[in-house]
C-alpha cells in the first residue's frame, strides 16, 4: 500500500509573530520556518506503516514556494521514499491545496492519506476534509490511533469530551493529532542520503487548478494586549481581591 | 439573507455552544434556520425551536446520522444548503469535522473560527495561535463559516419556532461507528464553564489533580489542563486547553503550576479575569495574569480550598 503525506511550509513554532506594520499580514521576512508540527507527525505515522510491512512506498507532497523543497527534504530524510513539489508563491488556501492534493490522488493511488490536522499559521483545520469529500473517501480527523486492518481503517479520533474510534474503507484520508505519535528527528546519514532521493517539481497548471480564491484579507492586527496585573503576597489577599475588586466571586 | 446554523449535540442533548452559533447568525442578520442532525434528537429540537431569533428548526433524525460520522452529515449538508447564503456551525469537533466536506463540495472556501462579524461578508477571525487576528471578507456565493463560540454571548430562551422534519436520508458504506469513550462528570462543560481551573506540569502527577477537586466543586468550575500536563499522562486529553485544544473565555480562570506557552495562552487569555499560582516567579503566564501568587501549589490549594 502506498502512503501519500501532504506537508507544509510555516513558521517554525518557537518563533514570535509579528505584524507588519501596515497591516497587510503577518511580517515572515527572515523568519526561521519549518515543517508544520502536525505535518511531521504525519510523515512519522507513514514512516511507521512501511516499517510495520504496511506501507510499500511513502510518498510526500508539499504546496508552495520554491523554498518548500527544504521541508521535502526533511520528509524524506525522516523516511519517505520521493516528493512532489507543486511550486506556486502565490497564497494557496485549503480549498486549492485541496484540489491539487485531489489530483496528486487520482495520479498516485494511494491506499492512505495522511495530513497534519491543521496549519499552525492559518488555522484552518480544513484541508484534509475538503481532500476526503472531493476524492469522495472517507474520513479519519483528528486521529490519536491509527490501525489498519486488511481492507478497513481504525481510527481513534480525540473529540470534545473524548474519544471516538470509527472504522473506514481504504483507501482513506486520515489527519493527525498531537498524540498519534512523537516524530523522530532525522539522522545525519539519512539527511544526506535525502538529497539523492527524487523530487519532482510541478505547478498548478500542469494539474489545471487555479490557486486564486475568492476570500481576500483585508486587515492583520495584533490582538489586544492583555496587561499583567498585580503579585499578591497570601491566599487571603487573593481571596479579598477577586471578592471585592474584580467581584468574580 | 438567509442561515442555516448547525445545532451542536451532547449525548444527544442541545449543547450550549448552539445559542452562541445563533448569537453569530444574528450578528449577520436574516432568516435564521436550525438543523438538528442525529438520531433520537427530537427533544434537541424542541430545545433548539425556544432559542431567540430561530425562524424554523429542521430535524434530519436517521440512524445514518447517528454519531454524526462526516459523510453522511456532509451529504446532507450539500442537500439541504440551497437557499441559503451562509452556513454556520460551531468549531467544535464536529463542526470542523464536516462544515469543510460541505464547502468543498459546493466549490466553496470555508471561513474557520470566525470570533467576530463585520457585516455579512466580512469577519475576523484569530491565525497563528490567536498571535493576530485577520480581518477576511468572502464573495463566494454561499459562505461556510465555523463560529469560535467564546466571541459571541448565548441568545436566550423563550421562542417557539417550529419544527420541520427533514426527511432527507443518504447512504454512508464507507464510515462505521466502533466506540466512544467519554469523560463522565458532573462538573460544568469545559467549552461553556463560566469559572476553569486547571493544572499543568507543575501538578506533578496525575494524583494530585484531586487537589483542584475541592476548589473546583466550591466554584461550580470546569477542570482543565494544559498540554504538558496531558503530555506527561496526568489527565486525559479533552480536558487540554490551548491552541490545539479548548478555547475557554470564562469570567475567572484559576493557572496552577502552568508557566504559560504561547499555544496554552491561546486557548485561555480571553478569559476576564485570569489568576496563575507558580512557584516560578518569572514563568510566561504572570505577564497576562490579573493576580499571581508566587508560591508551593501544594501548599496554596489546600489553604484556598478552606478559605473560599
């Protein structure tokens, strides 16, 4: 079974966000980036299948600019076996990634997709399902657990209150939570050994797809600053202050 | 304008979450419709058509519904959204589970955590761990929107809107239900809690969790958690708040043994007032807290059980 996993480019998670000052976005000029965290986990449960006998060939795709090729090359010193870049420096939104990852679907055949559950720079939590109703495959979101089992699918999904396990078809889309594993980091031999292994570049166009989208940011702000407050010195005074000054008690 | 706001369920009850998702549909304004979709969920409907501002509610109660699998939920959705010019639902995880199967089958793009409404095309809506907040406008036709329900106060109580049974049914081969395994407790919902106190790595371990016990049974709080906490295995992971997790705004949110990452801070500084209980005199979360107390959790809530 081949394993198709979608990773993206975003600011590295430690880095602090800042506004440009026009307020057109979020200023990501000589900001570190990196693979996003969801993504890497992604990549670690496909690299887990192959090693299990489960997965045949794990196969990595990444959307945007020419500089997303380094985090397909973190994907395939972690294990997977060759990357699709589909290059575009324009803003992709999930619908159009989704479409593109659509068609990589349709190409590939995979028998399981694996993506992040969200982008931590976006914050959209969509791709993954937009990917399963356009391939019209079912869905495994938010997955702490996933087992495969001949021609079915477990998934353990982390839901408000708990957890689900639903059983699905292969092949099937499945996207990752925080717990479904901790990702490895990449070897020296393997990052090396990386290099050498294939990458092909394609665009949007050799796919048909048009990345432009009807949704336009207007404005980024920062939010409201909240201030700190006050060092109390016992659980008296505490106690006193949320009575009578902030009166939530 | 015309809505259709998805009602979010809770063993089969109306969740709270689904007045707030009304509050957001009338802060866009028009006729507003509710969907109510399981099985057995008449008596969500009932509770769903005495919410203010309901024009109609509309039940789709099958046993292809129940458990709320994505596919036949997003089927229905594609059956059932013609008319309309946006569908909402909250971001819980069903919300986020099926809204973006609708969109991209209606060839739309969906707007995600929406804490605020402009006008009727025009939100904004928190990204990079509510480290900014984007202003968006939408033209597609028809807009899917899910609600970040903290950003909007519940309508209340006292319609009669009626109930119209939709018949609707699909068929769903690919998805199955197994198992559910749900944190039983008596204590407020997480998500709609108006007090939360929670614990994190400082706890030490899952055991002395029970020291928030007390004090959350004297305030009527939710217990909550953040991720090192769930991380290191002291508590189950519904219970997390923070970017990944639950957003919380209550009116008093208790930090104890929390330092305050970026990605927790996401999930709680909106709350009104915010008290953090470290031994760490220069840990993160002091920057955003209204009261911090520098000392030995071990000893502190033991001391405020006694004295609230």
């Amino acid at each position: 079974m081949k394993v198709l996993v979608a990773v993206k480019r975003v600011i590295d998670y430690n880095v602090k966000i800042r506004v440009k000052a026009d307020q057109s976005d979020v200023d990501l000029t000589n900001v570190k980036m990196a693979m996003n965290p969801f993504c890497e986990i992604a990549i670690e449960e496909a690299v887990r299948l192959k090693e299990k006998g489960i997965a045949t060939e794990v196969v990595a795709v990444s959307i945007g600019p020419k500089a997303a090729q380094e985090q397909l090359r973190t994907a395939l010193a972690l294990g997977a076996d060759c990357a699709i870049h589909i290059e575009t420096d324009e803003r992709a939104e999930s619908l159009a990634v989704a479409k593109l990852l659509a068609k990589v679907v349709e190409e590939e055949q995979p028998g399981l997709v694996i993506l992040g559950k969200q982008a931590i720079d976006t914050d959209n939590n969509q791709t993954g399902q937009m990917l399963a109703a356009l391939t019209n495959l079912p869905q495994g979101t938010f997955a702490s657990e996933v087992v495969v089992d001949g021609d079915k699918v477990n998934v353990t999904r982390e839901i408000d209150g708990g957890l689900q396990t639903i059983a699905l078809t292969l092949p099937a889309i499945v996207t990752a939570d925080l717990r479904l594993n901790e990702p490895r980091y990449a070897k020296l031999p393997d990052i090396m050994k990386a290099k050498k292994k294939p990458l092909d570049v394609k665009t949007p166009a050799d796919y048909g797809v048009e990345i432009a989208s009807k949704v336009s940011l207007l404005k980024v702000e920062s939010p409201a600053e909240r201030k700190g407050g006050i060092k109390v010195a016992s659980v008296d005074e505490l106690i006193d202050k949320l009575k009578n000054e902030a009166k939530v008690l | 304008m015309s809505i259709l706001a998805l009602a979010d369920l809770h063993e089969g009850q109306l969740a709270g979450a689904t007045a707030r998702v009304v509050a957001a549909a009338q802060a866009i304004g028009g006729d507003i419709d509710v969907l109510v979709v399981g099985e057995g969920v008449h008596a969500a409907a009932e509770a769903a058509a005495k919410l203010d501002g309901v024009s109609k509610v509309r039940v789709a109660d099958n046993a292809v519904y129940a458990h709320q699998l994505a596919e036949p939920m997003g089927a229905l959705l594609v059956e059932l959204a013609d008319g309309y010019t946006h569908v909402l639902a909250s971001a819980s995880t069903t919300g986020k589970n099926v809204l973006p199967r609708l969109a991209a089958l209606k060839d739309v793009s969906q707007l995600s955590d929406v804490i605020a409404v402009e006008s009727a095309d025009t939100f904004k809506r928190p990204i990079y761990a509510g480290n900014a907040i984007a202003t968006v406008k939408s033209d597609e036709a028809l807009k899917v929107i899910t609600v970040r329900t903290t950003g909007f106060d519940a309508v209340s109580d006292g319609n009669s809107a009626p109930i119209e049974v939709v018949d609707t049914v699909v068929e769903n081969n690919q998805s199955s239900f197994v198992k559910e395994e749900l944190a039983k407790s008596d204590r407020p919902e997480l998500g709609g809690a108006k007090m939360v106190i929670s614990g994190g790595r400082g706890m030490g371990n899952g055991d002395n969790f029970k020291l928030l016990d007390g004090i959350a049974d004297k305030l009527g709080a939710a217990i909550g958690a953040s991720r090192a906490a769930v991380d290191a295995g002291f508590v189950p992971n519904d219970m997390q708040v923070g970017q990944t997790g639950k957003i919380v705004a209550p009116d008093l949110y208790i930090a104890v043994g929390i330092s305050g990452a970026i990605q927790h801070l996401a999930g709680m500084k909106d709350s009104k007032v915010i008290v953090a209980i470290n031994k760490d005199e220069e840990a993160p979360i002091f920057q955003v807290a209204d009261y911090g107390l520098v000392g030995d959790l071990f000893e502190i809530l033991p001391e405020l059980e006694s004295k609230l």
